[in-house]
C-alpha cells in the first residue's frame, strides 16, 4: 500500500499496538491523510460498500462510454462489528474494537433510518430479506450541481486526475449522500481513518479465515475466467471447429424469436414491436476465440509475486478497478475483452459469481457471451443428438435472448440506450421482481428452446430411446435432459441454481408446471388463461388474452 498509494497505516505505526513500548508512540501517531481521501485510495483494491457504493455503469444515454454509479451501501456492512472482528486475531486490541464499535452502533442507525426514509414501504422487505440492493433507480446528474466539494476530492483521489465540473454521475439519493457526509464530519478524523482501515483488513482476510480450505478451483475460475477460456481453446483446438455451429444455432433460436415477436399474441403497440425486431436483429453471440498474444496483451500490466499472497491480491483487485474505470474514458469493441472479463456487466456489480460459465446477457452491449468451455458435454459435444444440444446448450442460449425482452431490459434499444417505452411487463412489487422474473426468464427460455427444435427437427420428436429399459420418445427426453442439468440430492442446494431463493428443485418445477407443451407431452391437465398470464413474458394488453 506504501508502494501504491503511500499510505501509513495505524496498525502498523503502532496507533492500535498492545505493546507497552508502544504507548507513547502510539498517544502521537496521526493520520497524514483526509478520511475521504483513504477512502478513495482504498477502493482502487476492490473496497467498496462503506458509507456508500461507487461503481461505473454503462451510460444510459451513450452506451460505449462508463458513467461512475453511487449508490447507498448494502446493509451487510452494518452487521455486528466485533463479530466481524475475529478474522485480525490480535492485531487490535479490545479498546480500540470497543470504540470503533460504538461508532459502527451509531452508523447503523443513522444509516437504517435514511434508508428506510428513501425506501418507505419497500423497506421492510429489502430488510427481512437481506436483499443485497436497495433499487431506487439512480438519475443523471453534473457534479457541479450537487454541490459538494468532498465528493470532488474523493473522485479526484479515485481517479488521480482532474475531475471535470460537468461530470455527469448517476446518483441513487443526493439527500442520502449530503446526510451521510454530514453525519461523518461530526468525528474525529483519526476515528474515521481507523474504521476504515479495520474494515478493509476485514474485506482482505475475511475470505480466508472463514474458507480454512480455499478452492483454489473456484479462485481461479472467478479471477481468470478469460485464461480458462483460452486454456480451453488451446488444449481442445477442434471445439473451435463447432463455432459455426453454435452461430447457427442461434441463428435458429433468434428466427423463431422474431416470428414469435411478430405475431404479436400479446397485442403489443406496432412502435414496441418494432422496437423489439430492431433490437433482436442486432442482438449478436459472441464465442471466446481470442489468440494467445491477445490475452497476453490484455494481462500485461499484471504481475504477481510468488512470496506475496496478499499483496498480488491486492495488484488483481487494483487490475480490475482499473479495467472498470477505463471505460470512462476509453471505448471498446462489444466484443472486447475488457468486457467479457466480468461475469456480470458494468453496472451491476461485480458480486455475482457463476461456477458455471453458462451463457451470459450483456443487455446494454446487446450481446450474449458463451465461453468456449461450455462446448463440452452435457451441453454439447460434436454429434451429439439434436434433442440434447437443444435441451442443454440450446435452452441456455434460449434464456439469455428471451432475458433481452423481459422487465428488466425490454426498455433498452438495438443501441445499448435506455428508451421511455411502454412498461410491458412491469413487476407488480420487489417480491415480484426477485421471485417472478426469473421463473418467467426460464420458461420463456425453455419454450424458445423448445420450438425451435420441433421446428427444425420435427421427425425427431416421435422417435424413441430406452432409458432404464423404460421407452420415452424424444420430446420428453428433451425435458427429461433439461431438468438434469439441475439434478442436486438437495433441493434447495446447487450451484446451476443461481437466482434469490430459486433452489434446484424450483428451477425445474416451476417453469415445467406452467408450460403447456410439457402439459401436454407428460399428459397433465392443460393450463387456465388466467394460469398462462401469471408467468407470461409479454401479458396481454387487453388483459383478456
């Protein structure tokens, strides 16, 4: 941290120290440096979450350029400060856990009564159901006119450059952040600084005294997913063959989308529907196929040392900041690595983590990215039976185009903006937008999915296998393979179950009850009109259909 930023710790200065030796030293040790501006310096390691969030997004209005986010802090952070504590073992002592206790008690309840103020009645929820984010849609507005010059020091600090006044910043409350800033100048600077210091030594080591047995698998996979991609490519350099395929494939999904789309069996308004058939024309697969010189471009300002566990911890999360952060000034391809280097898009976070690297939706990029790893059994393997790469591969592919028109992303064009169009399907509350949604995503999905393969393989369907000595025509083994890709001992319990509360069982049962061709095919009653609505990816304008 002294090589980077220059920064004398308190811990390591002897502030906190047990040691009796220490206590004068400890009774004149300052800190040289503004709270606000440690603050910044820390969240070029990957530190956020503290007092509030700060993140780049996709500009709303100019898609191929980053616009930095803040946005208030998810209550996780205001847990229980002693409990969090334990992981620096001895490295501070009791009083100093008690003070800064004390000032975290206060925090929290300042902090729950702003947020509670700017959520009113979702509040509860949010609350009850540890949900991460609060969502109170953020708005756009110029640095200048929110006047506050330690903003302006914290963004220059984080950004090492002069801040433009007309910086436009999309901000989630100005009256959260004005409160909280108020709330703060009423400490010491000393106390300030040492709350954030703990706290960024319990970010650091939190991960690593809670896993005694780190999964170095799953490091790997969440840190370097572009290197497995090209490991991958480089050990099986015929996948690269089925590339074409999988485009086809697509393709095939995409065409029965557009005649779904142009159908219009919701009754749409002609302007959405046009809106739509712009968008998925545009929409576009991107397969991992970058050369080994690319890669090594794209990683070559990051070094790590073998003896240094967590400083190159600390040079991966400063590489990422810096990779996030470059979009506010640079732009690049679609298809860029930059991009596809997170496994969710700008904008959203970077807490999301999927084992699997399935198929992913970058909604304002209008793209869906499929790592290379996925061109390998069960979801596909050159050869294999339609009905399985339709069921596995094809499905998830269905997902992330059917996942471009839903609630959350209908309103972005062809272009990556944000457009004021008609709420076509507008979750009726939070509890709809975490529950609802992604069983309507999956069933959408699975329907493409499914459509798509009787049309292009319709022979197929009638034809049958034996499993188990039990004969099953295709056409179930298509849902019969598409429910084992989630095939868990434990409901409730795996990794492919990825959504809020969504378990393993859920993800298949709740989208096969409510699609009408698995009705039909396993001989169950047919569903209601009413039935057909609830999970319907465009309801009805007229509200009769």
């Amino acid at each position: 941290m002294r090589a980077y930023e220059d920064i004398e710790w308190s811990l390591m200065e002897g502030n906190t120290s047990k040691a009796a030796e220490q206590t004068e030293k400890t009774k004149n040790w300052k800190w040289k440096i503004e709270w606000i501006e440690l603050l910044a310096r820390l969240r070029k390691f990957g530190f956020n979450d503290i007092f509030f969030r700060e993140m780049v997004r996709q500009s709303k209005v100019n898609p191929s350029r980053g616009a930095i986010e803040l946005k208030m802090p998810p209550l996780s952070y205001l847990y229980d400060f002693e409990q969090q504590v334990f992981v620096l073992d001895d490295l501070v002592n009791e009083d100093t856990v008690e003070t800064l206790a004390y000032f975290q008690g206060n925090l929290s309840t300042f902090t729950m009564n702003l947020v509670k103020a700017e959520e009113g009645d979702d509040f509860n929820y949010l609350y009850q159901n540890i949900k991460p984010f609060t969502e109170t849609a953020s708005k756009l507005i110029a640095l200048k006119d929110l006047h506050m010059p330690w903003l302006t020091r914290y963004l220059q600090t984080l950004l090492n450059s002069f801040v433009d006044p007309q910086m436009q910043l999309y901000v989630q409350s100005v009256k959260y952040l004005h409160r909280i800033y108020s709330f703060l100048s009423e400490y010491d600077n000393d106390l300030l600084c040492d709350y954030i210091q703990m706290k960024f030594l319990i970010y650091l080591m939190k991960y690593d005294r809670i896993h005694l047995q780190p999964d170095s698998v799953r490091n790997i996979r969440e840190n370097f997913p572009l290197i497995l991609q090209w490991l991958h490519g480089s050990l099986h350099p015929e996948v690269k063959e089925d590339i074409p395929v999988i485009q086809q494939l697509f393709a095939n999904l995409k065409l029965k989308f557009h005649q779904n789309i142009k159908e219009n069996s919701a009754q749409l308004p002609a302007a959405t529907v046009d809106h739509m058939l712009k968008k998925l024309d545009s929409l576009q697969l991107v397969i991992f196929d970058k050369s080994t010189q690319e890669v090594e471009l794209y990683y070559q300002h990051l070094h790590f040392l073998a003896s240094e566990y967590y400083g190159n911890r600390l040079r991966l999360n400063r590489f990422k900041f810096n990779i996030h952060h470059s979009t506010l000034t640079n732009t690049y391809r679609r298809d860029s690595l930059q991009y596809l280097d997170s496994r969710t898009p700008v904008g959203e976070g970077d807490k999301k983590w999927y084992p699997y690297h399935l198929p992913f939706l970058y909604p304002q990029l209008n793209i869906v990215y499929m790592p290379l790893t996925l061109l390998q059994e069960p979801f596909y393997k050159n050869g294999m039976d339609e009905t399985l790469i339709y069921s596995s591969l094809g499905y998830f592919l269905a997902h992330e185009i059917t996942k471009a028109f839903d609630s959350r992303h209908i309103h972005i064009d062809a272009n990556g903006v944000y457009k004021d169009l008609m709420s076509v399907v507008k979750a009726d509350s939070e509890e709809d937008d975490f529950e609802k949604t992604p069983v309507v995503d999956d069933l959408a999905g699975l329907k493409l999915a499914y459509n798509t393969f009787a049309t292009h393989h319709s022979k197929l369907l009638s034809q049958t296998v034996l499993l188990r000595n039990v004969a099953y025509t295709k056409e179930k083994v298509f849902f019969l393979h598409y429910a084992q890709l989630f095939c868990s001992p434990l409901c409730g319990y795996h990794p492919m179950a990825d959504f809020y509360s969504y378990d393993a069982c859920a993800r298949v049962n709740t989208p096969t009850k409510h699609s009408e061709t698995f009705r039909r095919v396993f001989g169950c009653p047919s569903l209601s009109t009413e039935e057909k609505e609830v999970f319907a990816l465009w309801p009805s304008q007229d509200g009769e259909k």
